[in-house]
C-alpha cells in the first residue's frame, strides 16, 4: 500500500523528518535490514578469525591483505557513488514517467456525459458502454504488467464477472487471433460506437465527435506508454554494473576495515574500537541507495510504496459511472449566490484561519520606497540645427511638432522681417501636417 506522509511534513518545524525515522512499515530498515544483518555477520566472523583463530604468520599475512583491500577501497577504483547516482536518478525518472502515465478516465469521462446526449435508456446505455469500454482497456494493459491485478483477474472470465467485459465481447476479444495484447480492442468498440451516436445525433456535431477521438487517443496513449515501460527495462548490463560495483566494495570493505593491531603501528590502526561505526553507516548508505532503485524501478509489484493499482481500477470505474450516469444532466436548480447583491464583498474566515491571513500581493515593487530625485519628470527636447531641420531625440512625433512650434514662434519674436500673421500661416500649416 502506498504510503502517504505529507500530512506530518506539512509544516516545518525542529526535527521535522526525525518522526519519520521510526517508521518501519516502507521504510529503509525494513528493506535493507536482511542484508545489513549479511553483512555484521560476515565482518564478525572476519574479525573473530583474525583476533582468536590465526597463528602470528596468519595474522601478518591478514593485515598485509587486510591494509591492500582498505587502500583498494579508500581510492576510486571503483566509481561506487557515480554508477550508483546516475543509475536512482534514472530509475526515478522511470518511476515518475509511469505514475504520470497512468490512464485516468476524468477527461474522457467529462466529455463523454457533456457530448452524448439523451436521457432515455438508448442515451445511457451508450455513455455506460462508451466508458466501460475505455475501463476494460485499463484492466487489460494493468493485468499485463501489475502483479496485484493479475491476482485479482487471473482469466479473462473473473472481468466478465466483475462487470468490465460482457461474454459476447469476451468471445469478439478471443476471435481475433494476434500475438500480441489486445489492450487496443475496447478502444476500436469505443471509437466505432461513439461514430454510431454521431449517426444517430446523439452526438450533435463533428466538433463533438472529434473531441471524443482527442480524448480517446490520449487515454490510449497512457494505456499504450505503460504496456512499453513494462516491456522495455533500464538496461540489465547497468543493472549488474550497479549490483556489482557496490556489492564488491563491501566485499572488500568486510577484509579492509578491520581493526588491525595497535601494537604494530600500521597507519591510520592506531586504535582498537572493534565496531566499525563509519563503515556500518557506509554500507547503510549506498546499499540503502541500492535498495531505493530496485524499489521504484518498477512500482507494480506488491511492495509497500507500489502503486495502488486495484483501488485505482475501482475508483476510476466508479466515477467514470458517476459521471456519465447518475450525474448526466442531474443538475441543481439556478439559484442568486450569496454575495449576488453585494458589489464589494469578504470571504469569511474562521477563527483559525484568519490568524495566517496576509495581505493580498500586488508585485514585489509595490512597496518600493522612492526618492524626491527619482519622481522628478524629465522631457527629451529637440535641438535645430542652423538650416531649420528638426533633429529627433528619443521623443514622439506629437513632441517634435510642438518643439517645432516653440522654435517658430521664438524666430517670429526676434525676427524683424516677418511679421505675425505669417507667423500664424507656418504654425497652421504645421498642425495640418501633424
């Protein structure tokens, strides 16, 4: 079962992850503790051999091996955290592409009961089968590839008796030879059946009846995306890559980080502890990591973080039914809300509620505090040059004509040989052209 948790982390508070840690239903502990136990056992037996069962020979010979596998491990000769990084982040990725591919009918379903109309027992009979139907193609692809499901309907007959596929159908599927899955055929039915009530204008339009296809394609294509994650893995040579290059640093790591005599002065020995905290925590680590991948490479097994799929079956086939049926124009009568009189209106809050309330954002420069300097107005002017050609700076064409006016009426003040009333002839002629 899926286990959910975002409850408790919803807010953040001192140790806010630390309650998780002694959960042991989906946790690490619970994956990982058969082989942390392997693994004690073995760097026990190594260590009680060395210090009780070995001749004074046997022990240089040990510690000589002993100080090789440490230095082995210690270097990068063998990539552990690459191989392993790149290989969860991978396998995550894969994880979260099959949660989204998940064929969920509620688009289908809401076009179904909003373009096939007709409230008598033909109208029902139609939108019912249409969405039967594009359930019955979900059973079939998760029965392929979902363990859980398979256990539920071992044979084609229990759907039959679960109500997703009637005999005669049952028959149609088995009639048609093809070695391949026929997840597809209760979507061809869906297609050639919602063609059927566009013939019979249950379906009013060809903008309807397109509309269904749309929907009917991208449910396919969920359904067809799972059948391929199934079908095609993460490569096994990485997979063994992974296994082996982790496996073989513990392998090492049980012979090199052993405790070895004080008295001989080896390096980095110069103290006897006999547990080695670090590399436990090591080996929790990375075989912690390991054992995340092997989780989610696959999420339709029957771990406890696998996704749900039975209960999903069953939800999506009770609201597909819902809402094509009982809810098929089952609508409340049109009523004045609440607040229909009131132009400036508040939502209420309760008491709790209210406490977190915030003032609404309008931009994050709203409040930005502004100088005198900063409010001051500056107009681009324009400059003539002695020919009486106007020169255009970063101003507007309504700014350089009354520039242009300014100009001549400053050259009529101080111009003795022409008079006012040409004056006002070059300013009329120059409001024309603007």
């Amino acid at each position: 079962m899926t286990l959910s948790y975002s409850l408790e982390v919803a807010n953040v508070s001192f140790g806010g992850f630390t309650k998780l840690l002694f959960r042991w239903k989906g946790s690490i502990y619970k994956l990982l503790y058969k082989e942390f136990l392997v693994f004690c056992g073995v760097y026990v037996f190594f260590s009680v051999l060395y210090r009780l069962m070995l001749t004074p020979e046997q022990q240089d010979l040990f510690e000589r091996i002993a100080l090789y596998c440490d230095r082995f491990t210690n270097t990068s000769f063998i990539p552990v955290l690459f191989v392993l990084g790149f290989y969860v982040t991978l396998a995550f990725n894969r994880w979260w592409g099959q949660y989204t591919s998940f064929p969920l009918p509620d688009n289908l379903m809401m076009v179904v009961s909003g373009n096939v109309h007709g409230a008598d027992e033909r109208g029902r009979l139609l939108r019912r089968t249409l969405m039967r139907c594009a359930n019955l193609s979900s059973v079939l692809i998760l029965r392929s590839i979902s363990t859980r499901v398979r256990k539920r309907f071992p044979t084609l007959d229990r759907v039959v008796d679960a109500g997703f596929m009637t005999s005669h159908e049952l028959k149609l599927l088995e009639s048609l030879h093809s070695d391949f899955n026929k997840y597809w055929m209760p979507l061809t039915w869906f297609a050639n059946l919602a063609s059927r009530a566009r013939e019979e204008g249950r379906v009013r339009d060809d903008v309807a009846l397109r509309l269904l296809m749309d929907e009917l394609n991208n449910y396919r294509a969920k359904c067809s995306l799972l059948f391929h994650y199934d079908w095609i893995s993460i490569p096994l040579v990485y997979t063994q890559v992974v296994t082996l290059a982790v496996y073989s640093f513990f392998a090492f790591s049980v012979v090199g980080r052993q405790f070895l005599n004080p008295d001989k002065g080896y390096q980095g020995h110069k103290l006897d502890l006999y547990v080695p905290v670090f590399t436990l925590l090591q080996f929790f680590f990375y075989a912690g990591w390991l054992k995340v991948g092997e989780l989610i490479i696959n999420p339709f097994g029957e771990d406890d973080d696998d996704f749900e799929t039975n209960q999903l079956i069953d939800r999506n086939f009770q609201a597909s039914m819902l809402a094509v049926d009982d809810m098929y124009q089952n609508l409340a009568p049109l009523e004045k809300d609440k607040h229909w009189a009131q132009r400036h209106f508040s939502i209420p809050y309760t008491s709790t509620a209210a406490d977190s309330r915030k003032p609404a954002f309008r931009g994050s420069t709203f409040d930005m505090r502004m100088s005198t300097g900063d409010l001051e107005i500056h107009q681009a002017g324009m400059e003539m040059q002695k020919d009486g050609v106007g020169l255009l700076r970063g101003c507007s064409l309504p700014s350089l004509t009354d520039t242009s006016l300014h100009h001549l009426m400053n050259n009529a003040e101080h111009d003795e040989g022409h008079d006012e009333d040409q004056v006002k002839i070059m300013i009329k002629v120059d409001a024309n052209e603007e």
